[in-house]
C-alpha cells in the first residue's frame, strides 16, 4: 500500500540507505532522466517569464506574511468554509487526523451502511499520516486515482518524488505492475496502452465509490474555499462525483486571497512539471444544498491538522519551512537526490525539502541524520519558487542535532561526538596542536603509499574514518607545516641580519 512502510522513526539512517541505492543502477539511471526531462522543461518556461525574480519574491512575501499571521486566517478560513457549508475537523497530530477521517469515512454511508472504499486523490499530507494504511485496518480500502500513486499503490511500493511518486520506475516496469495487479496478460508497453489499462480500472471506482478522500494546495481565507491542482482529470473526478469529500490539508495550506492564486499558480506548475499551467485548477466553497444531481458534493469536511506545525513555526530560523508549496523543483536540482533517490530518506517528504521538513514534523526526535543528506551547493536555494533557504536551515538543523548528541548520556553513545570533542580540546593548545601533528605523521605511515610521480595518498582508513576514503584519496599529511615553515623562514632571515 502506498505509504505503509514510510515511517521516520524506524527508517535507516540516511547514509546506510543511501549506501544501498547508490548500487541501484537502473533505479539511478530512471531518476537522472526524470529529473533531468522537468529541468530542462521548467527552464524553458522559467526563461519566458521576464518577471519570474519578482514572481518568486512576491510568492515569498505571500507565504511570509501568511505565517506572521497563522492564526488569524486559519480562523477566518473556518468561518468562510462553515458559512458556505463545509464542516471543519482540527486536529492536532497525525493520530487525530487519522481517527477523524475515519469516523467521516464510517458515518458517510446512506441508509446506515458503512462504506468499505474511498476513492483518493493523490495527497502527500494523508502520506504523510499513513492514512491508507488506518483506513486498511479500520476496513476501508483507499484507491488512489492518480496515476503514479496508482502504480505505487499496485506496486506495494513508496513514492520518492513529491510531484512525481513513480519517478524511480520506467515503462517496462510500470507494464508489469498493471499485467500482474490487473491481470492483463496481453497488456501492450505503449504510454497509450498503460494510461488506457488505469482509466478503465479507475472509471468503475469513479462512477460506483460515494466517499471521496483529498488534500489541498492551498486554503483560501478570504472565501473559505480549496483549491486542489492536478494534471490528469482524475482530481475533478473525485470532487466532482462522490456525495462526500474529506479533505486533510495542513494549517500551513491557507493563503490569505484569492487573489494570491494569480501569483501561486504562475510559480507551482513551472517549478513542479515545466507546464505554463496545471491542465485542472479546481476550487471549490462549501456545498450547494440546492443542488439535485449535478456536480459536487452533498458533503464537504476539511480536517486542518497540525502535527508538529506549530512547533516549526515558532522556531524563527526554521519557519521559512513551512513557506514550501510542495513543488519538488529542489529534488529536481539536488545532486544527492539524483544519486540515491527518494527512497533513501525513509520519508514521503525526500530530496531537499524532506532533509529539513521530516526531523521538524517528528520534533528533532527522528530522521537525524537527514539534515547532512545535502552538499550544501545551494541548488535547492536557486530553484525554489518561494525562496526557502535550505542550505541556511539545513545548518541550523545540524546544529540542533548536535547539541542533542552533546547533551547528558548521548555523547557516550556517538563516538563522532566524543572525537569532535577532543579535536576541540587539540585546538585549544598551541603544543598539543604541534605534538599532535607529529603523531599523526607517524600514525598514516603504514596506511600511505606512492603514486607514480611521488605523491602520497591514502586510499583507506580503518573503522568510523573509513567514510572518508570509500569515495575519495586523501593526500598524505605533508612534510613541514605552514607554520613551521614561516618559523623557519623568519628563524633563517634573523640569522641573516645578525651575521652582517
């Protein structure tokens, strides 16, 4: 199921994992051309826009203030959907968000009967929860009806891209997935035969399911209105046929205006898949309870959950996070994210925004290792629509997690802190500097070697050092020190004036 095994807190570190799926050849080589593929599209569209700097301030200005001001637009959202005949669910982790949609999903039913499917449209906040996997046990079986989160779904597997979950399987791949899942034994490999294998298996969920699960992009205050953006029809679909809507939307969603969306929907669809425009907009306000048959729901919940929000927001060097309006444009542009993919970091939330979103959703308590799964090159920076600075949080994060390491019992457990400890204490003394110098000459002795021109590298380094060498040569400490050789120097030019 799509995001069962997906949980921070009992993932791999991210080095461990990545270690794995760096020897994953065909699933590296199926993310370079993915990515590379909306690169090169979204720079086309990017490079027409002679405006797209002030775009992106002004997008950033939007978030800013939106955040300076949480509280009092998540509560006139509420006022505007209630008004307008939406009904508004808080909740203040994932466990909350979880038992409300489900008590929704229960009493949705007509005539007593509980339903046992939803019908879903691709959503990385319900990923976030885990809601499938709640909603499976509970005896409801959630369909997904975006493609890509269809195939993960029939794949018994976990998205690696925000945008694109499927981004890591190839059409030979997917065809398997579709012959065994549906049992299409003579399926064609065609993008034509695959894309018309899941529109008949999802036109029946569309026309029979009643109950319909959703995230939202944005929440709008002003008018107390969702606004879902997709690609592929399958999004109007689930908000136009079920008589009941459910949807999970963070309380970072909501966005003052609706005029904000002019600026919004020009910087997503170009960051996120290289389009001008995404092909569905839908917003939608309430429900209309004149209505008798046409379009839209006869019931509309919104369930605005916390889960650690609140906690990022009042982190001032951290806030810019919550800024993200979850365009994937940073995993694009990551090195690390196209070396390992998004599977790496044992989260729905991977590539740049997940290094520093996912330890901040589980309060610094899990995924520590993530915020050093970047180079800091600062091409996450460059490509954000919004201009979150990830490399500056990613240090602050760093910087958290060590402190936790150096506190009370931790650092007799990590041995890394103990030695940055005492490469501390080296640091502090002049002698103890030189002294250890001099050891550490004597120490790479057995270890270096000569290349051909004479040089001396060392291609290896025992226990927790090894990291250092499985990628790369050091070269051998030198000789003679800079300040030994400036003390020689001004030792031999004072020689020199007292001998005239």
């Amino acid at each position: 199921m799509s995001g069962a095994g997906l949980d921070p807190r009992t993932a791999p570190k991210f080095q461990v994992a990545a270690r794995v799926l760096v020897g994953d050849s065909q699933m590296r080589k199926n993310v370079r051309h993915a990515t590379k593929v909306i690169q090169t599209k979204r720079a086309k569209v990017v490079a027409e826009m002679p405006d797209w700097q002030k775009l992106r301030e002004a997008g950033q200005a939007i978030r800013q203030h939106t955040l300076r001001h949480l509280d009092f637009y998540l509560e006139q959202f509420e006022r505007n959907c209630t008004a307008a005949g939406g009904v508004v669910h808080w909740a203040r982790n994932a466990e909350e968000a979880r038992q409300i949609v489900i008590g929704l999903v229960k009493s949705s039913g007509a005539m007593g009967e509980s339903p046992t499917e939803v019908i879903k449209i691709k959503s990385m906040t319900t990923e976030e929860i885990q809601l499938n996997k709640a909603l499976e046990e509970a005896g409801v079986h959630a369909y997904e009806t975006d493609l890509a989160e269809l195939i993960i779904q029939l794949g018994h597997d976990q998205p690696s891209h925000i945008v694109v979950p499927a981004l890591h399987k190839n059409r030979a791949q997917i065809r398997e997935i579709f012959m065994r899942e549906m049992n299409l034994p003579d399926l064609g490999g065609t993008p034509q035969d695959l894309a018309d294998a899941a529109r008949r298996f999802l036109r029946e969920k569309f026309l029979r399911v009643k109950t319909a699960v959703s995230g939202a992009n944005f929440l709008v205050a002003e008018t107390g209105g969702v606004c879902i953006v997709e690609s592929e029809g399958n999004g109007r679909m689930c908000l136009t046929l079920p008589e009941t809507l459910i949807s999970v939307a963070g309380i970072d969603k909501v966005v003052p205006r609706y005029q904000d969306l002019e600026v919004l929907l020009q910087l997503l669809p170009r960051s996120a898949t290289g389009e001008r425009m995404n092909p569905y907009n839908s917003l939608w306000t309430g429900v209309d309870p004149t209505q008798k048959g046409g379009d839209g729901p006869r019931t509309f919940h919104v369930v605005l959950m916390d889960n650690a929000r609140s906690e990022i927001l009042a982190d001032k060097e951290a806030r810019q996070t919550l800024q993200c309006i979850r365009c994937g444009a940073c995993q694009n542009a990551c090195p690390v994210y196209q070396q390992t993919g998004g599977h790496a970091y044992g989260s729905v939330y991977a590539g740049p925004i997940g290094a520093i979103l996912t330890p901040q959703l589980m309060q610094m308590h899990h995924a520590q290792s993530l915020p050093y799964a970047s180079s800091l090159c600062g091409a996450c920076y460059e490509v954000c629509p919004v201009k979150i600075n990830i490399p500056e949080v990613l240090i602050h994060l760093r910087n958290k997690v060590v402190k936790q390491q150096s506190s009370g019992f931790h650092i007799l457990a990590n041995p890394e802190v103990m030695a940055l400890k005492a490469v501390a204490q080296v640091f502090r003394s002049d002698k103890v500097f030189r002294v250890s110098q001099k050891l550490g000459r004597l120490a790479e002795l057995p270890l270096s070697h000569k290349d051909g021109q004479g040089v001396g590298w060392i291609d290896w380094l025992p226990g927790m050092l090894g990291g250092w060498t499985q990628v790369r040569d050091l070269r051998v400490m030198p000789k003679q020190t800079f300040r030994e050789w400036f003390e020689e120097r001004e030792k031999n030019k004072q020689g020199a004036n007292n001998g005239r």
